[in-house]
C-alpha cells in the first residue's frame, strides 16, 4: 500500500472523539471504550485522556489528566493552552472521519470541545455530565445548545436534566459497574486488615491542590483522633507517585512520619479501612460500596467559599448523602433560596451520611468528633453502614451502563461492507492532505442536530478525484498524534 493510500485509510477510519480531564473521568472513559471496541469493532477511539484510556485501545491526542485543575486563577494561567488544545480539535474535526464526540465531565474545557464539534455537524455525547442540578444551573443552556443527548448516571439527574429539556439516555452509575470488576490485591487487604485490626483511612484528594488545601487540617483530625483512641492506625492513600513527597512534607511538620503512604493502592487501603477521612469527590462512591463509614472534608479560602454560595443549589456536596436524601424526601435536595446558607442547618447534618464539612475555616475538632462518634458507638457505626448499603442497593439497575451508551453510539456505525478497515489499523500522519475528502453513509436521522446531515449531504457531493487524491510524498507518519504540542 504506497504512502497517499495508507493516509487515505486513516481519515477514513470511523472514529469516536473522547474527551476527558479528570483521573476519574479518565478511569470511567476506559470502561466504555473497553465496551465500545466489543460492541463496534470498527470504530476507532482518539481524543484527550489519561493512561486508562490509553490503556482501553484510546489513542490519547494529549493526556489531559495532568491539567485537572479547579478554580478561576488556576484555570485562567492556563487558559491559553486550552485554548490551543480546542483548535487543534476542531482541526482534527474537520479532516478525520468523526463519527461522534463523547465528553466527560470537565465542563468548562468540554464546553469549547463540544461547540467545536458542533460547527463540524458532528453528534456530541454527555457521559458522566457536570454537575449542573448542583450549582451554576444556568449553564443548562450550554446543554440545550451544544450537546445532543445527556448519558445520565442517577436517577435525580435524570429527572433534572428531563425537566430543562434535555435528551436524556439514562445508564445508571459507571461506578457501580465498575466496582463488581475491578482487581485488587486481596493479600494486601489481608495483611492490612492482620497488622491493623482499626485503619483510618486518609484520602486527601487526587489533584496537588486538594491536598495543600486540606491535608494541614485532616492531620490535625488525625492527631486528635490518635490521642483518644490510640489503636487507631491512620494510613494516607495517594493517587500518584509525584504526590508521596508533598504529603511526607506536611506529615513531618505535623510530626506523623510515622504514618504510612499507599501510592496507586487506594482500592486495597479502602476495603481494609474501618473508617476514612477523604476530600470530597468521586471516591465517595467507592467508600459507599464499601460501607466505609467517612467524613469528608474540603477547605476553602474565605473569597471562594463565599462565591461558591451564589452558585451552589444543592444542600450537600457529597453525592452520598444527596442520594441518601433522594431516596427519603427528593424536594431537600436543593436550597429554595437564591444563595446557599452560610453553614448547614441541623435539619442537614442529621440528614448527612457522611458529616461533611464544605469550610472557609479549620473544623479539624469537629471532624475528629464525627470520626470519634463512631469509635465510641457500635451501634450507630452499624447503623450507618446499612444506611450505605440501602444506598448502593438504590444504584443497582440491572444495566450495563456501558453497553447501554455503547448501543447508542451503534447507530453512526452501519455494517460494514469491507471489515478489512476496521479500529486495529492505526496510522497517523503529521501533515495530513487538506484534498482527501472521505465518503460517510452513517445514518445521522437519529441525531437531533441537522448539521450532521448537511456535512454527510457535502461529503457525498464531492467528486470522484477529489475522493481518489492522495497526500504529499513529504509527510511522515507519527505514532502519537500532536506529540509535538
């Protein structure tokens, strides 16, 4: 096969774009590419991820998970480098056979992508979408304008994103799917559970900035926690190995070096903990899995804390203990008034399964008496446990969430009628030809976006040469693509 033609093969492979910045976004992705590959063998996955989704058979265009970042300073230093990452998108948009777009979670980089992908035609995907219900709920029409149809993980969320016009495909929760899967070191678990009979879990967060922000604190908890119950063994979770000297830093300074660190071995550290101190995030699904009674904790500076009132409309920001809230009186999900309380009422802290302490100031006295309530009481330590067991019982739909969004994305993959180019044949090239033009006979009716429709009525007007022309003999193949970014 000469050169032109092996060029010719790669724009004209059917692909599924794929964007993801967070390292749970990147985990959750890779279930579904894995899913995608069984259900549509033809279908090549690229985009921006991690290393899970590089591992799923994704060619990762940039490894996105490095800039999981939060808040508007840190966002704004960076901003440039989004922004060049959307063009270099919409570039790949217009010159390689996308089929469809998926996002994942982080919003305000997806919301560039997905506009990009709309001013190609191409069909854009929510899966595992922002958080909308629960705070900046303006941002819906971003929604309604760029996004096709929402891939909804609970069952609240679908009836919010229902309620505000959305296409919604209900799927049920990744992670629950997920968890019935996944591999661990069942000795690890063992051996902690023998030499540890009472582990407290610390898990300060997967971004650097969750950690700095909150670590100070959650040790001055585990100081206290220590003093009065002395068997307690605390043992820190991190998610990445560059993370192990920053915590060994605030560990000396709070003279716990003693502590030890579990790096990439959060799944084994959870199953052998008796209770968990953890920042907030996705990894309070895990510890509800695993009836793991916990105390999230999330420092902020007093500025955020206070803008984070005027955008918040839900009580909690712990996803267990809204679910846990839905499953008794739905309504108490959202705050009725135009900005959020300044601290929780005690209507809410009776209502948390997990005491959370969302903070502008230190609570670590309060957080050690929430994780101490349990030590001394076996009975409500029980109690909150089978609290969390209802609560996964609730998310258990039967489903695959999975092959449910991957039959969904079936629809832009007709039989194939030469199985011969199909999602195995990798090849990139730096300098594509700006003259190929590929031939798409998907069948886009399904899709609510009419541009889909006129891009494939182009592509089919387009001549015979111009579908036969070849690349420069100059261009050379790469083997990741925009690696020169």
């Amino acid at each position: 096969m000469s050169h032109s033609e092996t060029t010719g093969l790669s724009q004209e492979i059917p692909k599924i774009f794929f964007s993801a910045g967070e390292p749970s976004g990147d985990i959750h992705a890779a279930s579904l590419i894995q899913e995608i590959r069984r259900v549509i063998p033809d279908a090549e996955c690229v985009g921006y991820g991690g290393p899970e989704m590089a591992k799923a058979g994704c060619c990762i265009l940039f490894d996105m998970t490095q800039m999981a970042i939060m808040w508007f300073a840190r966002i704004a230093a960076r901003l440039f480098q989004f922004r060049r990452l959307v063009c270099d998108a919409q570039k790949y948009f217009a010159e390689q056979n996308v089929k469809a777009v998926v996002l994942v979670d982080f919003p305000g980089f997806n919301w560039w992508i997905a506009a990009a992908a709309k001013k190609c035609g191409i069909p854009v995907y929510y899966y595992m979408p922002p958080q909308i219900w629960a705070w900046g709920q303006w941002r819906i029409k971003k929604m309604e304008k760029y996004v096709d149809a929402v891939f909804t993980c609970l069952p609240f969320e679908t009836r919010w994103y229902s309620q505000h016009g959305c296409r919604v495909i209900e799927i049920g929760h990744p992670f629950i799917e997920e968890a019935k899967h996944q591999t661990f070191d069942a000795d690890l678990v063992e051996q902690l559970r023998r030499e540890h009979p009472a582990i407290l879990a610390v898990l300060p967060g997967s971004r650097d900035q969750e950690i700095t922000s909150n670590l100070k604190e959650i040790l001055q908890a585990v100081k206290r926690i220590r003093a009065k119950y002395p068997e307690i063994q605390p043992i820190i979770g991190a998610l990445r190995e560059p993370q192990v000297p920053v915590i060994k830093n605030f560990l000396e300074k709070a003279g716990l070096q003693e502590i030890p660190i579990l790096t990439h071995q959060t799944q084994e550290l959870i199953r052998a903990a008796k209770v968990c101190i953890a920042v907030s995030g996705s990894v309070s699904m895990e510890l509800m899995i695993h009836r793991v009674p916990t105390v999230i904790y999330y420092r902020l500076n007093p500025l955020a804390y206070q803008v984070q009132r005027f955008f918040r409309r839900v009580r909690y920001i712990t996803l267990v203990n809204i679910l846990g809230v839905d499953l008794l009186t739905p309504e108490d999900i959202y705050y009725q008034t135009r900005i959020a309380p300044n601290d929780y009422s005690d209507k809410d802290k009776d209502n948390m399964v997990f005491p959370e302490f969302l903070t502008p100031k230190n609570r670590a006295a309060e957080a050690a008496e929430a994780i101490s309530f349990w030590l001394k009481s076996p009975k409500d330590y029980e109690q909150c446990r089978i609290q969390l067991g209802r609560i996964h019982q609730s998310m258990e739909t039967g489903e695959n969430p999975f092959h449910t969004a991957a039959k969904e994305l079936k629809q832009y993959f007709p039989e194939p009628e030469d199985s011969s180019v199909g999602m195995n044949t990798l090849h990139y090239f730096e300098n594509p030809a700006e003259d190929i033009k590929t031939d798409s006979h998907a069948d886009f009716s399904l899709s609510a976006s009419p541009a889909v429709q006129e891009r494939d009525t182009a592509k089919d007007n387009v001549s015979e040469k111009e579908m036969t022309a070849g690349t420069p003999e100059s261009s050379h193949s790469v083997h990741i693509v925009f690696d020169h970014w």
